[in-house]
C-alpha cells in the first residue's frame, strides 16, 4: 500500500498533475474545496482522510507537529518541501513515495529535501 497525499493550497497544481499520472492517489486543497483553512484545520483533514499533508509551510506545520507530539495526538504524516521546480520536486516525491509506507508516515515529519 502506498500513502495517499493531500496538497496544501500553496503547492503548485502541476506537481499535483504530474504526480495524478503516476498514479499517486493526491487531492487539492482547491479540489475538496478547503482553501483557506487554517493549517491545523487543514491537518485535521489530512488526518481525517487518512493522507499525508504535503506543504510548503514549514515554520507552521514544524510548529503544529511538535504539538501534537506534545499532546500525544496522531497524525498521518507531514512533508514538507522548499518551492522547487516541479521537476525537482516530482523526483524527490517519487523517492519517497516509493520507499515508505503509510505506517511510515504516521507521526513522522518528512523532508523531501532528504530524497535527492
């Protein structure tokens, strides 16, 4: 079983394309009809849905990770990614993506700056 993905709104729709036809199982924020959530409610969704929550917002996800850790309240995992050309950012992906399991994920906050 691979990890089933949900994009934060600042992530860029081409990566979300680019990784839909791979056959990676991803949702937008945009398509389930979340932008502008906050991040913890987004993260709630994430959880909710059983996907990893891929962002751009480190310092905040950093923040609501440590939280929940902190409070002993599971998630499905968090990666996180410098805005990159999507190039770039589909080669790390599918290293990770390739690599962990959904159990993996759980309670983990992932850099896919580590999957050059």
């Amino acid at each position: 079983m691979r990890i089933k993905v949900y994009m934060d709104e600042d992530v860029p729709f081409s990566f979300s394309q680019a990784l839909l036809l791979r056959s990676v199982d991803v949702v937008t924020t945009q398509q389930v009809e979340n932008k502008g959530l906050s991040d913890k409610e987004q993260l709630v969704y994430s959880i909710k849905t059983g996907r990893c929550i891929f962002t751009h917002n480190k310092r905040d996800f950093i923040l609501l990770h440590n939280e929940y850790l902190r409070k002993g309240i599971d998630h499905t995992g968090i990666i996180l990614s410098d805005q990159l050309p999507t190039g770039i950012l589909l080669k790390r992906f599918m290293k990770l993506w390739f690599s962990l399991k959904p159990s993996d994920m759980k309670n983990r906050l992932e850099y896919l700056n580590n999957w050059k």
